[in-house]
C-alpha cells in the first residue's frame, strides 16, 4: 500500500496507434521524477528533446491506424495528472484495484527484482 496507497482500478482502454503518439507526445513533455511521468510495459520509445521518436509496441513499430488494448488506472484514464487525451477513449473498467494486482503478480512470480530494461531512451 506504500507504493500504491490510492485504491485506483485498472481499466482498459481501446487506443489506435495515433492515439498513442498524442499520450506519448504529452507524456515527452514532463520531468522525470514528476507524479505524471509515465511508466510503460509492452512499449519502448525514445524521448528526443521532448518529442517522442522510434516507438516499438510489442517490439513492432507503432502502426498509427491499428488499435492496441492498453491498460493504465482509473485515474489516469479519466483523465488525472494532465492525461486529458484518454477521458473520452472506448474503456472497461475492469474493477480490479492496482495494488491487488502488483500484490498477486509479486505472489505468482515469488522473488521479483527491479532492473532498467530500457523501454525509454531521453536524449536531451
């Protein structure tokens, strides 16, 4: 609960590749270290100077037309920490609370560590 104290839900959301460059090109934009940073899975992406360049979804280039199932929290889908772009997207909430999740994926897996895995590049 320490890591995540807020009770958000997770959601999923339908997203087209160009919806994910416009989250992306608002997401280049904000410091490291800042509470809408955003943490991504499934996705590396470079930062350049505050543009998002040479973006990867499940290692294939970013398709613009096609649509990828995207998951984030309820917050963030309703548009919390500036994200206003996602708050009229197609979405299932699917009433599972974030820390539950982490908590049951901490259990399956036993041990888990962190590591860079290299899903951002910022280049400055």
């Amino acid at each position: 609960m320490t890591v995540q104290p807020f009770g958000n839900t997770l959601v999923r959301l339908d997203m087209t590749g160009q919806q994910i460059l416009d989250t992306l090109t608002y997401a280049a934009t904000i410091e490291a270290g800042n509470g809408a940073f955003l943490q991504v899975s499934g996705l590396k992406w470079t930062n350049n100077q505050g543009k998002p360049e040479t973006i990867l979804a499940a290692g294939q280039p970013l398709d613009l037309q096609k649509t990828y199932k995207v998951v984030t929290n309820n917050f963030m889908a309703s548009g919390g920490d500036g994200y206003k772009m996602l708050k009229d997207l197609p979405q299932t909430n699917t009433g599972f609370v974030d820390a539950d999740a982490v908590r049951e994926y901490v259990e399956q897996r036993g041990k888990v560590g962190a590591a860079v895995e290299g899903r951002l590049t910022i280049l400055r």
